[in-house]
C-alpha cells in the first residue's frame, strides 16, 4: 500500500494508523504549487484524486485507490484488528467511535479549512470563536478519560490529535483546555506517533 500525504495536513491521521499498526505503508509526499500537484513519483496527484486533489489517498495492493481520511484509517484498521484500534463491529464502542470520526470530520476538521483561505479578520475571529466551543466539547469529553474512547486508544484519538495540531497556528491556545492539552501530550509520547512525525518532518507540539 502506498499513502499519498502532505506534511501535517490530515492525512497525518493515516499516516499514525499505519505506524502504530505496523503495516508496510508506503510514502509518497504531494507537492503542492501554483502549476498544480505532484507525487513524489511525478504523477499529477489530480489522477490519483479526482475528487479535488486532496489528500490523502491510499493506492491498495490492487492498484485501486481509496480516498477520504475517515474511511482510509477504518480500511487500515481493519487490516490488523488484533491491535484493537477500531472497536469490534456492531459493539457500541465501534458507533462511538464512529460518532466521534464523525464529529471531528464535520465540526473541527471542516471549521479549520475556512482559515486556510485567510479570511477577513472580523470572519476569521468569528471562525476561530466556533472552533474553540467545539474545542470545549472535546475538553468536557475527555474529563478523566486518557483518550476519547476511556482508556482505549483508537483511529479517532489519530485524527483528533492530528486536527488538534493545527490550533497553535491560528492562535488558539491549548493552555484554555488543560485535558485536551494533555492528551495532545499522551499521544505525541506514543512511538507509533513520533515515527510518524519523524518521517514528515514536524515537530511534537505539546
């Protein structure tokens, strides 16, 4: 399996998955630039994703290729369930997480896309405010909790550390959410977590 990535975007979530499972991911960097985007391979990353060119993107053994994060890290999940990071299908721990992939995908992941875009700074305070009540759910949540799902780690703790890193650039500070604040610290102490920031070259945040 290959997985097509950009240094801390979201596909830092699979990107963790593959580690802390072990599997033999493969990875190819997305450039990014005014003529377009390119692999590391020298495709136009466009072909491999037609749906916008975002990644990540994850080429299977089959040559097929599979898109979306939420999707990608339950595919990767399922490869090696013994590991326990998507909970067993049908139980309720497995809709709980679910529920919660579900919320970081529409309500944190898709806040932050609108700062991208450097917005005016009355909108931007207006995003930011949003972001920070979502922020405050996750702070309630994990009240006593090691992670989002007590004290099993899962794919949904990959993608909400991985949403979690982008708040120091927009000027959120996490020192406001003390539980959230440690969590990003537990995670980045997994060695699955620092292989994969290794790899991208980022630096633990907390």
């Amino acid at each position: 399996m290959k997985l097509y990535y950009s240094p801390g975007a979201c596909s830092l979530s699979p990107h963790i998955v593959s580690r802390e499972l072990g599997l033999p991911v493969e990875l190819s960097k997305v450039t990014f630039s005014a003529d377009g985007r390119t692999t590391e391979e020298g495709e136009n990353f466009f072909q491999v994703n037609p749906r916008g060119g975002y990644v990540p993107a994850l080429r299977l053994d089959d040559s097929s290729v599979l898109l979306e994060g939420p999707a990608i890290v339950q595919y990767l999940a399922d490869q090696a369930p013994e590991k326990g990071l998507l909970p067993e299908c049908s139980t309720r721990a497995y809709y709980d997480a679910i529920s919660w992939m579900t919320f970081i995908s529409t309500e944190l992941h898709k806040g932050f896309s609108p700062l991208y875009g450097n917005p005016p700074e009355e909108e931007k305070a207006k995003i930011i405010d949003r972001l920070k009540k979502r922020i405050a759910i996750i702070e309630a949540a994990l009240e006593g909790k090691e992670y989002l799902l007590g004290s099993t780690f899962s794919i949904a703790d990959c993608y909400l550390y991985t949403i979690l890193r982008w708040t120091g650039q927009f000027g959120i500070d996490l020192a406001a959410y003390p539980h959230t604040k440690a969590f990003v610290a537990r995670i980045e102490k997994r060695s699955g977590v620092q292989q994969a920031l290794s790899e991208e070259g980022l630096e633990p945040v907390a």
